[in-house]
C-alpha cells in the first residue's frame, strides 16, 4: 500500500494549488489598493470604480480557491478516519479521479523527473454506490500506485518517445459499476498472473513493496463488497473492478 510520505505529499501538492491562487491574489488586491487611495486623492471616480471592481473580482477569487482548500483538507479527514466498516452512497468518479491525483503527486514527491499523461473517461450518469469509501479509495490508490511505478520503470530503459500514461475510467453494465485502471507499463509476465492477488507476493525489489496491496485489495472488493477484480494484462496492464449497483 501507499506509503505516509508519498500520501502526504500528494495531499500537500493538492492544498498547495489553491493556497498558491489565495496568495497571488492577495497580493494582487494589496497593490490595488494602494492604486485605489492615489486615484481617490486625486479624485477619479471612474478608476477608482474600475479599480473597486477588480478587487471584488479578486475576493471572488481567493473566496472560490480557499473553499477548495477546505473541501480538500475536510476530505481527507474523512478519509483518514478509522473504517466503520458502514457503506454509504459514494460518488466513485470524484473518488477515482482524487487518488489519480494523489498517487502521482506522490510519486513525483519523490522522483520530480517523473512525468506521465492522466487520462480519464468517467461516465457523467454513473449513480452513487453503496461502498466502504474508505476501503475502495485504498484499493485504488493502490492499484493506481502500481500503475504509475510501472511505467516509471519502464521510462527507465523504453527511451525517450515513451510516454509513461495512465488511464482510469468507470462505467456501468449489467447492474455492476466497473472502474477500470490501465497503464502502460512492461505488462504482467503470464508465469506470474495467478500469484498477483497471493499475499506477500511481490515483483518489486526488497524494501519497495509489501506484497500486501492487492490481496487486501481482492479481500475489499470481493469479500467485503460481493464485487470482482480482474487483471488484464496486453500492452501494460489493467485492473477492472467490479462492484454491484444494489
């Protein structure tokens, strides 16, 4: 699973972007400001009017930037609070597309030459499912860590047209909600395709992995939610989780 560093770091990059807005802004206002008084002194209404309306434009700004620092800071306290174990009707698209994000600020956090294409396709219609949130946000992030770390290896040696990508996409059939996970990484050799989901079975040198995350992770989605998790591995490779509507 995802390390407390590499979350941390993905969580700080997301506060940081619109910290960074609140604080351009400000100081933006602060020297209109300054431009409002001399043009009050000298008694031009109309720029000082004009002046007056960017200001409020900014306060507009920096209001919208720091609900989207709270939204981001009430979400993962929600998110790192013990599980319940309760479902609750959860909106899986913002829960996918938010540990896309924080799995790759967090690997970047460590290795800043890392760049990768995030592609997603998230079905607009896709209803709310009854879920552990907590339990799938883990499962992604680390399915989406896995994927990342793929192509980061791969970027290693494929030379430089390589464009290490990940995609993550939902959609829904036959009563199932399916979230599909996909990069395109060296792809899972076939010899080792059923020992994946086996506990403490790893590809990954000493120290770098657990061996843990995808058998806590069948145990959620299969055990837990009466969903699957498949492997589908061609050029890359891909996690298709399955999990019911009802």
């Amino acid at each position: 699973m995802a390390s407390l560093g590499e979350l941390t770091a993905g969580i700080a990059h997301e506060i940081q972007n619109p910290l960074n807005f609140v604080n351009n802004f400000s100081e933006v206002s602060v020297e209109l400001l300054a431009e409002l008084k001399e043009e009050e002194e000298k008694g031009n209404k109309e720029d000082v009017i004009a002046i007056a309306d960017d200001l409020t434009q900014n306060l507009e700004k920096i209001r919208h930037h720091g609900k989207r620092a709270d939204a981001i800071v009430k979400g993962m306290l929600q998110h790192s609070r013990a599980t319940s174990g309760q479902k609750v009707p959860t909106d899986l698209n913002a829960l996918a597309d938010e540990y896309l994000r924080l799995a790759y600020h967090g690997l970047r956090s460590k290795d800043k030459e890392f760049n990768a294409e995030l592609i997603t396709h998230f079905d607009e219609k896709l209803p709310k499912v009854n879920v552990v949130p907590q339990d799938i946000g883990r499962v992604l992030l680390n399915i989406i860590n896995n994927a990342f770390y793929a192509t980061q290896q791969k970027a290693k040696t494929a030379g430089p047209d390589y464009k290490p990508t990940v995609e993550v996409s939902t959609s829904q059939a036959g009563g199932q909600v399916i979230i599909s996970v996909k990069d395109n990484g060296p792809g899972i050799p076939d010899a080792i395709k059923d020992k994946i989901m086996q506990p403490f079975f790893t590809t990954k040198p000493t120290g770098e992995g657990t061996g843990l995350g995808l058998s806590l992770s069948y145990d959620i989605i299969v055990k837990a939610h009466g969903g699957a998790i498949d492997l589908v591995s061609s050029s890359g490779a891909g996690f298709i989780i399955s999990l019911p509507l009802k």
